[in-house]
C-alpha cells in the first residue's frame, strides 16, 4: 500500500496530507498570511509522529504547484523535492486546478480561481481529471465565452464573486460547487493515481504551474 505525503503551500489557507492506498489518512488545514517556511516543518513532523510514519517510508512526496502565490509554490516545491531527493523518491506536482476539479461529480468540471487584477484562473476538466479545456487566465466572462458545449459544473474554493456573470449566459443554470481551501488531501489521491499509473516524476524535473507570469515580471515589461 502506497505511502503519498501532500503539501499545499500556494495561498495562506495551507494544509498538509497523507494517503495510504486509495484514502486519506489525515489532512491538516494550516493557515499564515506570512507564509510558511517558517512553520512548514514543525506541522510537518507533528503529522507523521501521530502517524507513525518516517519520511524514508513515504513512496511518493506531492505538492500543490500553482497557481497561486509564487513564494508560497516555490515553499511546497522546494520541500517535496528536498524529501525526495533525500530518499530516492519520486514526485508528483499537481496543479491547483486539478486538484480543485477533483472535488467535482460531473462528466465536465469547470474549475475557476481568483486571479486578481480582474482576472480568473480556469481550466475545464472530464471526469477522469483530464484537460478538455487548457488552463488559462483570463476576464471571467470572455473565459466563459470559451468553454465547450454541454451540462458544465463549475468548481471553485469561492464562487460568490463569479455568480452574477452566469446570469443571462447559458450557465445561468449550471451546478456550481464549492471546494474547500484545503487542497492537500486532494493532491495526495491524485499523485497516488499518478504513482500507480507509473506517471510520478523525478524530483529534478518538476516545475511550478504559475500560468501568469509574475507581478514582478509584468512590472518590468511594462516600465
């Protein structure tokens, strides 16, 4: 039975995982508006003590890997491949999107995130947590213009501020489920899928998914 240990560290509202097999065992919520490198490793270890569990016996270390906060996707990132590469492991980054469309029941899973600026995260996944429609970001509404035919549920760790948009459009009787912040959990099972499937990565290889590019970036473009 595979041991995934998960860690989200891409918005304030953290949190960590583990998964034995196909369940989750236990997830922490974790929350710092600072970060976390600071207090990563001390909740770290209180897990796996309660547990019983040693990071050499872990199989595969996960990570949510954005988009969200830059500093917060390089924390979790970072962490995961230290473990890994520390114990011959291999890694599975996972984007915050999919992980949020894993919540979904639906044949098509519209997932949306808060971008800031105006602006959402979005992707369109199947049932088996495939891409039918890339992630991008984009204006909620021309983002809806592009999404396919057929019964949408639209996912999101907060809908609220997207509601009103449906009105009118061809979504405006769409499902609409909320997913926790809490991530972990599911980017666990999703890297225990990836692990089975022979799909988990060398720790060498993986990157952050951060689908804009940062403020920093865009500032010094623009100057």
């Amino acid at each position: 039975m595979a041991r995934i240990l998960a860690i989200d560290t891409t918005t304030e509202f953290g949190s960590l995982a583990l998964v034995a097999g196909d369940r989750v065992l236990d997830e922490v919520l974790l929350r710092s508006a600072d970060g976390f490198g600071h207090i990563l490793w001390e909740h770290l270890a209180r897990l796996l003590e309660r547990h019983g569990w040693k990071t050499s016996e872990v199989d595969c270390f996960a990570a949510a890997a954005g988009p969200g906060s830059f500093t917060g996707v390089r924390v979790g990132l970072a962490a995961v491949k230290g473990l890994a590469e520390a114990h011959g492991r291999l890694v599975a980054a996972v984007s915050n999107l999919q992980a949020v469309a894993w919540f979904g029941t639906a044949d098509l899973r519209a997932v949306v995130v808060d971008a800031r600026r105006g602006e959402v995260y979005g992707a369109v996944y199947d049932a088996a947590l495939e891409l039918v429609r890339p992630e991008a970001v984009a204006r909620f509404p021309d983002w809806l213009r592009g999404l396919p035919e057929g019964d949408l549920e639209f996912l999101s760790t907060g809908f609220a501020p997207f509601r009103s948009a449906l009105a009118g459009t061809r979504f405006e009787n769409a499902a609409v489920r909320e997913a926790p912040r809490a991530l972990a959990a599911a980017v666990g099972m999703i890297a225990a899928a990836r692990l089975r499937a022979g799909l988990a990565q060398d720790p060498a290889v993986i990157d952050a998914n951060y689908v804009r590019r940062s403020d920093a970036e865009l500032f010094w473009k623009d100057r």
